[in-house]
C-alpha cells in the first residue's frame, strides 16, 4: 500500500512538472516541425530548435506564443544554408 502511494505521488509530482513546464505542447510542436520539414538531419533540427526556444527564453518572451518566430528563423537558417 504505501509503494502505491509513493508511486502515485511520483506520478503526480511527474504530471505537475509537465503541466507547469507546457511539456506536452513543446514536444507536440517539435514532431510537427519535423514533419513538416523533414529535415535530412533530425538531431540537427531539434538542437536548433531548442537553441532558438532558449534564446527566446533568455529575452524575456517565455510564457508567450513566439513559436511562429522560432520557426520562420528556423525555416531561413534552413534555406540559407542550403543556398550556400
């Protein structure tokens, strides 16, 4: 009894930390973008990705809907080095 009431509180502390964190929306944007651009390099992408939604973090921004912004920067890094 009292290991289920450890293991509920985990899960609980678990669901909390994502909630708080918006996790779930974070991790749902990031498999659209992959899909929706397919990059040759996934790991690539997703590190670019959560450099730019740290650098957003750093300027203030969190909390706030600047996701379409981190994507367009994305989307030109992405045509920019493929010019190249």
């Amino acid at each position: 009894m009292e290991e289920q009431n450890r293991e509920e509180q985990c899960l609980r502390k678990a669901e909390e930390y994502v909630k708080e964190h918006d996790i779930q929306r974070i991790v749902k944007d990031c498999i659209v973008q992959l899909c929706i651009h397919r990059p040759d390099n996934p790991y690539s992408f997703l590190r670019q990705h959560f450099a730019s939604l740290e650098k957003v973090r750093a300027k203030g921004f969190a909390g706030k809907s600047v996701l379409p912004m981190i994507y367009n920067s994305m989307l030109s890094q992405t045509i920019a080095s493929n010019v190249r």
